[in-house]
C-alpha cells in the first residue's frame, strides 16, 4: 500500500513493532522498521519529512520489499536520503547479510526479490547472525544538501528471543556533544519556524530592522575587545526579544538585526503586525540593561527601528555547509531598511501598511490607537536619508 506524502505512517498491527515504533516515533528519530520478511512495516515521521528535504514528507510502499523495485520506485524521487546508486548499495551491503539469513530461499531467491540494481551484490554477501551494526553514509539527493550519516541497525526481539523485526536509525554523522550544542543553545520554537520557511516562496510578512546608533563612534571609544563584548549582547538580547515575540531571527550584519513576522507563524496579519511592535518594542526596553552590563551609559546603546509590512517579499531559509539562516527579497524589505536609517534619536518608525493591519484589539493591547496617529512621508522626514528620499519618499510612517 502506497503512503503518500501528506499520509501519517499507521503504527505496525504487531504489537512489539507498534512499542517499538512509538517510541522511535516519540523520541523524534530518523527510523524505519522491516519485519522479519524485510517488508517495511514503519517509517517515523520525522525520517520522511527529511527525506523530502522539510517539503511534506515522502511517500513510501508499506508492506513492500525494503530493497525491491516497488521501494526502489519511490525512493529515487526522494529529494534527500539514500536517493543515488551508490548510497543505496551501501546501504543495502551494510544489512545485506541480515537480508540473506532472513531470506528461506537463500542468494537464489532474494535475487528475485530485490531491486536489479543491487542483485549483483548479492554473491559477496555472506550471512550474518550479529545483533547490531553500525555504519556511515553520503546522504544527497536532489535538494542541495548532503552530508556523512550514521546509521545504526539493529534486531528486535521478542520475549522468546524469536526475531520479529529488524529496525534501522539514523542520524547526523557528529557527536552528541556537537547536537546538543547546537540543539540546546537554540530555542526549540524558533527551529521549528526556521524549519516551517524551508521552501522559499512569497509570504505576506511584518518585517523589522533595527540599528545601532553611532555605533562607528563607540566603537572608537572602547577596546576591540569590549566592543566585541557589546556587540554580542545586543545581539543576544534583541534575538531573544524576536523569539519570545514569536519572529524569525534573519541576519546580522554589524550591529544592525532583522526579523520577519510571517502570517502563516501567527495565522493573522493583525498577530504578525502586533509581535512586530512588541519585539520592538522588548529591544527597546531591554537595550538600558544591555548597556548597564557592558559598563555603558544608557544613552550610549540606542536603537532605531523601521517597522513595515511585506505583502509580496519572498522568503525562505537559506542552508549551507556554514549556515542556515532565514531571509527575504523584495522591494519592501529594502524599503523597511530605508524606514530604519530615518528613525534617529532612538524611535521606533512604522509604516502606515503595518499599523493599519492591527484590528482594534490588537492595537489596544498594545496601546495604540489607530485613528489618532499622525502620519508623515518618509522623505518629508528631517532625518530622511539621501537613499530614504530616493527610494521611499512617499511610504507614509508614524512613531510608536
């Protein structure tokens, strides 16, 4: 039965595969089960939803041969995972002697069985009554990533001892210590909508940027050492103030941060408006403290942003062997930067688009109220700058 890719994996009928494959699925694993037949019985969630490099998740073939053509048809489509020749025989090699002692019909007959492409390997394949094995992969595919895997495989058993199912887990070919890092200093929130954004595509979206003022002159004044020091808590602060107000953290360039609030995140663009100018508003806030850690005076760590609305800006997450970061093109994002640079003396400027997408509660729950804002062109401005002028003169804005 095919599983497409919008489809859940139901859990196996056999009761020790379905403990077995709830707390893989539980646990979060990269994991698939084959019972005693080699017939796949389970794919977690999780597996898949990598498998198509974070776009649905993959479909698959339950109750087909793991290394026959049935699996084999689907699996060359997969955008990640095992999808090239080589990473398939590789895998097929590392659980082949399993395969063949499981096989009653012995070379002759699982040469029937699996896929063409990998029946020539069979007779280099010896039998094997080992519990567990342990093996590294090249996982590509059509999706631009890749990478060493590492996969575990192992047999269940059930009380008896009598061999039930042969289970296989994967995961990043680094250590424990290297993912917790990197799990545990980032928020789980904020992953999971880094992850949501995967497929770059246009989102109707609040944006936010937000600078360091006279930051050239600060950083004539303190030590290359110290102003490092300071540059890292701002960042660190105002990135939290974009998570907790549930945004999308973008990319850092010198002092300066820039943040998305996609509607698809917050299911309205009144929500998404209103976290804007709340996380704005926490950075804000938070910036006395920062300087009071840093050794500064208050008035020597003072943010402007411009705040603005995107209805056509394409986003996406863009993922390298360095980075992965979200970030967005489009006319208004560049316009939100040109809001920014205008808002000297520490304000926050909003364009009229993002104000007016606030609903009445939201606006109240923020104390703003709508209808007695005063509202000035951006190139009208006393602090418009020459880019403002030139590229945005007409947005009209307002300070919040």
């Amino acid at each position: 039965m095919r599983i497409e890719a919008d489809v859940p994996c139901p859990l196996p009928d056999d009761p020790v595969l379905a403990e077995w494959a709830t707390a893989m699925r539980d646990m979060g694993d990269w994991a698939f089960i084959v019972d005693s037949s080699w017939r796949v019985r389970f794919m977690t969630e999780e597996l898949r939803l990598s498998f198509a490099a974070d776009v649905e998740m993959v479909p698959f073939v339950l109750g087909a041969h793991m290394f026959g053509p049935e699996m084999e048809a689907v699996r060359v489509a997969w955008p990640f995972g095992p999808t090239g020749p080589e990473s398939w025989k590789e895998s097929f090699v590392h659980v082949g002697g399993w395969v063949l002692s499981d096989t009653a019909g012995g070379k002759t007959e699982l040469k029937s069985i699996v896929d063409p492409s990998l029946a020539e390997l069979i007779d280099g394949i010896a039998p094997s009554l080992a519990n567990v094995t342990l093996g590294t992969t090249v996982a590509g595919g059509t999706s631009e990533r890749d990478g060493m895997v590492c996969r575990l495989a192992f047999r269940l058993r059930d009380h008896t001892g009598a061999l039930r199912a042969t289970a296989m887990s994967f995961r990043p070919a680094v250590g424990m210590n290297v993912l917790g890092t990197m799990a545990l200093e980032r928020d789980p929130g904020h992953l999971v909508r880094q992850r949501s954004v995967a497929q770059a595509r246009r989102r109707p979206a609040a944006i936010l940027f937000a600078d360091l003022e006279s930051s050239s002159a600060l950083s004539r004044t303190l030590s290359t050492s110290s102003y490092f020091s300071a540059g890292r808590r701002i960042v660190r602060a105002t990135d939290r103030c974009i998570v907790d107000a549930g945004g999308l953290a973008g990319r850092h360039v010198g002092d300066g941060v820039v943040a998305f609030f996609p509607v698809e995140v917050f299911d309205s663009e009144s929500a998404a408006a209103r976290a804007c100018v709340r996380a704005a508003r926490d950075i804000e806030a938070v910036m006395p403290e920062v300087a009071e850690r840093c050794g500064l005076a208050a008035d020597q760590l003072v943010m402007r942003f411009g705040l603005h609305w995107g209805s056509t800006i394409y986003m996406g997450n863009i993922g390298t062997l360095a980075r992965s970061e979200v970030t967005a093109l489009g006319d208004e994002v560049n316009e939100a930067a040109r809001i920014e640079a205008c808002a000297t003396g520490g304000r926050i400027l909003a364009s009229k688009p993002l104000v007016e997408r606030l609903t009445d509660n939201d606006a109240t729950t923020l104390g703003i109220d709508p209808d007695r804002l005063v509202y000035t062109q951006l190139g009208q401005l006393t602090t418009a700058t020459e880019k403002a002028r030139r590229d945005a003169p007409a947005i009209a804005v307002c300070e919040l």
